[in-house]
C-alpha cells in the first residue's frame, strides 16, 4: 500500500515508517507544465490507489489546475515511465481544446 521512489524512479513497496519519513523530503513532482492558464501537474502519489481488482499499484496521477478545467483528473499510472508519457499526452490534449 505504501511506496516510495528508488534512485532509478522505480516504485517499491516499504512500511509506513520508511514512506512517512521518505515522503517528508521528497520531490514527488514528475512534470509541471502549463497550457494556457491550466496547470498540469504529474505526480507521485505515494499511495496505490487501485481498486482491489487491479492488478498493479496506481501511484500517479496527472491533473489540471485552473481555467475550465480546474482540479480535473486526467488520467492515472502504475509507472514512472507511463506517468511520464500521460504528462506529454495531456500537454496534447489541452493544446487541442480552447484551455
């Protein structure tokens, strides 16, 4: 249920202690951009947040900050790597729409 980071971005499971302490200090940020007035934020949640069917952990999100699209979900990952090309994907989408 509780992650953290390696030095090579690879999520690894760890007790509550080790992801208290980790998540004090941590950069959890993936990619921050903007569009417009609309900020896309990816990050590291820390917490697996699949449902209980899922097979791999959910441990990042991308959402959208401000303009119409405010506090919008855009999509979620098991990977740094996906979480990445989800940050790029949404850039795309947003250039796409009037932001």
């Amino acid at each position: 249920m509780y992650y953290i980071l390696d030095t090579e971005q690879n999520a690894i499971p760890v007790d509550i202690t080790t992801w208290a302490r980790w998540m004090q200090s941590a950069d959890r940020v993936i990619q921050s951009s903007y569009v417009g007035d609309v900020h896309i934020s990816t990050v590291f949640l820390g917490l697996d947040h699949a449902s209980k069917r899922a097979s791999d952990p959910i441990l990042f999100e991308t959402m959208f900050f401000g303009g119409n699209h405010d506090q919008e979900l855009f999509d979620r990952y098991s990977t740094y790597a996906e979480a990445e090309n989800g940050h790029e994907r949404a850039i795309k989408y947003l250039m796409g729409r009037n932001v």
